[in-house]
C-alpha cells in the first residue's frame, strides 16, 4: 500500500508525502491507502477549499514484458474478448461453442421454429422481388452480362447465411461496389472490346476482395475500416450516387454512344452531343417509370407499414415494361432491351481467375477497394439493425463471413457482394428473424434462374436506369450533410473535398481523397493535441478551462494547463511550443493586472494515456527551462503507464517528492502551504 501520513497544521490539515515514496514506488506498492477527505471552506475569501489528506502517485502493478506485450495484444486485437463463452466451460459446450463461434447458423437453428420461419419466407420472398431487378441492373453498373447479378445473388446469400452473425442482412451486389468496379477495371480493359478478358478480371478482383476482406477479420484487423470516417463516406457516396444517375441517362433517353467516363463534365457533354439519338419513346416510358418508382419509395418511407409498395414496386415495373414492349415491339422499335439471357445454375469460374499477366495489379487494386467500400457498407448495415433489434453483431466474423462469401463467389461466376441496406431495410420490415430469410432469397433466384430466363428478353434498358436512379438516390444524405456543417466544419470540408473529388475527378480518386482527408483528420488531431488553461471553480476543489467556465478562477502565483491527448513523438516539440507560449501569456496577463508572481506550472495530466521517449524528453527539457526562470514543474495524476515510464526513465527523481500529486486540488493545497512555511 501507498504510504500516507497526517500532518496537523492549525486549521488545516495536510499529509506531505514522507520519504517513503520513492521507495513504495521502486517496490511496487501499486494500490493508495482508501481515505476519507474532508474540507475547509471560508466563503468570504471563496478560495479552493483546502485537504486533510494528500495521496501518494504510484505504480502500476509489476508486470514482465511478456505481460505487457500479451496485455497490449489483446486491447489491440481482442477489445471484445471473444472466446469469454469458452471460459469455464466443459469439453462438450466448448465445443458446442466452437460451433457455433465458426457457424452461426447452428446458434440460431437450435430454437428453429414454423412461427420464425413462416416470417422468413414472407421476408425473402419480399426481398427477392427487389433482389432480382437490382441484380439485373447492378450487373449493367459494373458493365458485366446482367445475369451474373442473378448469379450473385444466388450463391453469396446462402454462404452468408451458414457464416453471417446478422440477423436481418440481406446480401447481394450493391451500386457502390458495381460503380467502383466498373469504373476501375474499364479503365484498364474496355469490356467493349475485351468482353472476356473483362469478365476474368472481374471474378479476379472479386476473389482478391474476398480474400482482402477475410484477411482483415482473421488477423482482427478491422479497425482499418474505420479509416473513412462518416463525414468522408457521406460525401463520396453522394457523388457516386449522382454519377451513377447521370450514366443512367443514357437508358432514360435512349442514347447509343455515350460516355463510359465518370465525370460530371465528361457525362454531360455527352448527353448533349448525342440528343439526336433521343428516343422520345424511351423518354416517356422511363421517365414514366422513374416517376412511379421515385413515389412508392416515398410512401414506403413515410409510411413503413406499406414498405412492401416500395418492395414490390420494382418487380412489378419490370414485369409490366416487359409485357409492354413484347405486345407492342412493332410500334417501339428504338427501345434497347436486354436480350436473351442463359438459363441455368452458376456456372464455375475458377478456371477463369487471371493469376499472371499485365493485367494482375489491376485485379488486386481493384478487389482491394471494391473490398473495403463494400465491407465497410456491409458492417454498418448489420450494426445498424443489430442496434435497432437488441443484439450484437461480430464485426471480424462478418468480415470473415463476407470474405469467404466473395471468394466462393468469384469461383462460381459472381462479381463482389455485401449487405445491402435498401434490402436489409426491406428484410426488417418485412419481419425477417433469421439468416434463413437469405435462404428463402436465393432459392427464389434459383427458381428464376431455372425458369424464368426467357422472360427477361423483352426487358427494356430504361426500366433497369430507371430502378438503379431510384436506388442510389438514397445514398444522397443531404441531412447529414447540413448536420456536419452545424457541428463540425471540418468534418464538412471531408466531406465536401470527397464529393467534388467523385464528381469532377473520378470515382477512385474521389475515394482517395476520403481516404487522404480522414488520416489527415487523425494526424491533426494527434500532432495538435487541444491543451487549456484551467482555474478553480469557487468553493470546490474543480479545475476546469477558463474559456470554457465563466465561474472558473485563476489561482495566484499558479498557471495550471491541461493537455489532452498522449504525448507522443508527433506532438511533443508542438507541446513544448505551446506551453512556453501559455506561459508567455499568463506572464503578460499578471502584468497587465498587477497580478501575483508566478510561481508554479502544474500540468494535469488526467487525458495524458501514453507517452514515449521523446514525450519524456521533452518534460524534462521543459522541467529544466522552468527551473531557469525559478519556476516549479508539477505534474498531477499522470495515469498508470505514464508514471511507469517516468520512473524507468529515472525522471521521478528529478521531480522530486513535490513534483507529482494525485489531483491538481491536492497540488495546490500542498504547496500553497510549503510556501508559507518558509521563512
């Protein structure tokens, strides 16, 4: 136990820490003895109320480096604990837990019954209606054969359903993803021209984002993630979705040769140079469409209890344009349709995955990005209805889960998947309960796949713009937009920065800069830490920042600042820097109003987590400054692992034993009195 004494004083009492300490801490005693303080107040002088009792600062319990190492390994890598269920158990549950750990279906099909199952049929049935007309027409996004949508949204749900911890996931290909897929490889190979070549690097790229996707949930790295922040995916999603709406002019209008860049500037002028290509009779008909879309999503989410309108909505144009244009193809001969399209099952791919060649870093690059926007979506979605539901969601399983899914699906002719949120969104409402709800999904695409191939023939181009338009309109989150504005301008110029970069760049580079912006967030944030000026609340033992509270009060003869971020070799020379200048100030300040001579710096170093060698360098420079200008470098509450470091530096001797104290209250009072006993 941390040594603590009493020392009487008339009207005050306080405790100086005895020459015990140095050697409670070179011993280890790591605990402070527990105490009850109490205190003095006179409010006619409204001063900080003074202690009984000091505290001595100690060490952290003794650790090897081996413990320390296993310590940080797990806060790095298992913050979550996940194999907590297996302690204590027998060899059976441990198993059984193993199980359940690798295949969650089994945890959930144990309690199986027709009541939840008869709601997910209900609900994979509403979401294949949206499944198969969005396969179809994200598959033309990423310029591949539309039935290779049909095929991802075949296999990828029912691995996801065996692998997936969420309950209400709904998988599938999605407009981020196809866009970037697109776009990325098109620039490489012109799937025009090289329509085989094209579809290998597509498969290639989905297999590499599987693998990427698995890597990161296998070595519990899933933080890498959280690189594009909120603010930068807001943006960059608003100016895909616009992207993405402009391209589908050309079905909408009915335009031939147009563009297959990405930018604004570039879409637009041709959408002008190709008007005589207009069909009006696609522009009434899409437009038409478009319109009636557009209004059952807004009576899906106005009113959720008519989210089967929007679900179905869809489905039933595709199958009305379709009947349209088979009964009048004499009097619609400029409508482009889809085509014939191969019935059957998935056919193999894995003889089709490009290894080697020129065109292999492309693949990587491609699969690497594709990999993380669409891990990233698919993450959010499942903790978002996790949320909503009550239950918690693995974020490395889904990785692992999504991962494996995508390499299972680049080997059997399926481009890069993940959750959906307009799907998810569909599944929820619609009373999904369970993965088997992505079961029911994928045999109904699997009957389509069967059967209803042919049919798809007369399937007009306009009606798959006009279903993708309405689907990613949503990605434009305008009112988070304005949010970020409200409160947090720069997280509004990341946002900002992403969306222009999407719109007059390209997609990649607008992700780069996403990308580029979050990481320079968190360099700014870690090499210009905030650090304040902090005075006593009246008649309490609070110290809090000046600027922040009015009621806050310098204390005479003291400058008190706190720093609140690690000190680490990125920010020490910018803290060093800016506490010279606080310092500056505070002497100008007792200048200008005939203040009291400084005497003391005490930094409180509560939000201080960590500090390495060169923080350590730099409060011992800063130590030695002070002390040139006859001024004391006081250090109060610096957490365990600081203390740890100050000691195997041998800097607590340079301190000395009133140089550290467990609160800037007890600081204060302690040397406020050492003052006064000096002659």
């Amino acid at each position: 136990m941390c040594n603590s004494q009493q020392v009487h004083q008339p009207l005050t009492y306080l405790t100086k820490m005895d020459s015990n300490t140095n050697k409670a801490w070179n011993k280890g005693h790591h605990q402070p003895q527990t105490t009850t303080v109490s205190i003095l107040f006179s409010p006619e002088t409204m001063a900080p109320p003074e202690l009984h009792e000091l505290h001595d600062v100690c060490l952290p319990p003794e650790k090897t480096t081996l413990q320390k190492l296993r310590h940080k390994l797990s806060e790095v890598f298992f913050p979550d604990d996940p194999l907590h269920r297996f302690k204590n158990q027998t060899r059976v549950n441990k198993i059984l837990f193993a199980l359940h750990f690798v295949f969650p279906i089994f945890e959930w099909a144990n309690n199986y019954n027709f009541t939840l199952f008869r709601s997910d049929v209900v609900a994979g049935l509403t979401i294949a209606s949206l499944a198969i007309p969005q396969g179809i027409s994200y598959a033309k996004l990423a310029n591949l054969p539309p039935v290779i949508g049909l095929y991802s949204s075949f296999v990828p749900p029912l691995i996801y359903a065996v692998l997936g911890s969420s309950k209400h996931l709904a998988v599938g290909p999605v407009s981020i993803a196809s866009l970037v897929m697109g776009t990325m490889l098109n620039d490489a190979v012109s799937y025009s021209l090289h329509p085989l070549l094209y579809l290998r690097l597509a498969f290639t790229a989905t297999f590499f984002a599987g693998l990427f996707q698995a890597s990161l949930g296998l070595l519990r790295l899933g933080f890498v993630i959280d690189f594009l922040s909120k603010a930068t995916l807001v943006g960059f999603m608003a100016g895909a979705a616009v992207i993405v709406s402009l391209q589908q002019l050309k079905g909408l209008l009915g335009i031939v040769n147009f563009t297959s860049k990405m930018q604004i500037i570039s879409v637009l002028s041709s959408v002008i140079e190709q008007r005589h290509e207009w069909s009006w009779h696609t522009i009434v008909m899409g437009f038409s469409f478009l319109a009636c879309l557009l209004t059952t999503r807004q009576i899906g989410m106005r009113k959720p209890k008519l989210f089967w309108v929007s679900a179905a909505a869809p489905l039933a144009s595709v199958i009305l344009s379709t009947v349209l244009i088979a009964l009048f193809e004499s009097h619609l001969p400029n409508i482009a349709t889809i085509g014939q399209l191969k019935k059957g099952l998935n056919p193999p791919s894995s003889n089709k995955l490009y290894f080697h060649g020129e065109f292999l870093t492309v693949a990587v690059k491609t699969g690497a990005v594709t990999g993380l926007l669409s891990l990233t979506e698919g993450i959010a979605v499942g903790r978002t209805f996790a949320a909503l539901k009550n239950y918690q969601v693995d974020g490395n399983k889904e990785m692992i889960a999504i991962g494996l899914m995508n390499m299972a699906g680049s080997c059997s002719s399926c481009y890069v998947t993940t959750g959906s949120f307009s799907r998810s969104a569909v599944n929820e409402n619609a009373g999904g309960q369970t993965a088997m709800s992505n079961i029911v999904m994928a045999l109904t695409v699997l009957v389509t796949l069967l059967f209803l191939m042919p049919l798809f023939k007369y399937t007009p181009d306009l009606i798959l713009a006009a279903i993708i338009v309405t689907a990613v309109i949503g990605l434009i989150d305008y009112q988070s937009a304005f949010r970020l504005w409200k409160v947090d301008k720069l997280d509004f110029l990341a946002c900002l920065s992403s969306f222009l970069g999407v719109l007059f760049v390209s997609v990649p580079v607008g992700l780069a800069i996403a990308v580029g912006i979050s990481v320079f967030k968190i360099l700014l944030h870690v090499t210009r830490p905030n650090t304040s000026v902090l005075g006593n609340i009246p008649g309490t033992q609070i110290y809090q920042d000046l600027d922040r509270y009015r009621e806050a009060q310098r204390v005479p003869s003291f400058l008190i600042l706190g720093i609140e971020a690690p000190i680490y070799f990125a920010n020490s020379t910018y803290l060093q820097e800016r506490i010279l200048r606080w310092l500056r100030e505070e002497e100008d300040w007792i200048a200008n109003n005939n203040g009291s001579t400084l005497k003391c710096v005490i930094i409180d170093m509560t939000a201080v987590t960590a500090i390495d060698t060169s923080g350590l360098t730099m409060v011992n420079e800063l130590r030695k400054m002070l002390e040139n200008r006859s001024l004391q470098l006081v250090l109060a509450n610096p957490t365990g692992s600081v203390m740890e470091k100050l000691h195997q530096s041998n800097s607590l001797e340079s301190f000395g034993s009133n140089g550290l104290y467990l609160t800037v209250g007890e600081a204060v009072a302690d040397i406020k009195l050492s003052w006064k006993a000096k002659p």
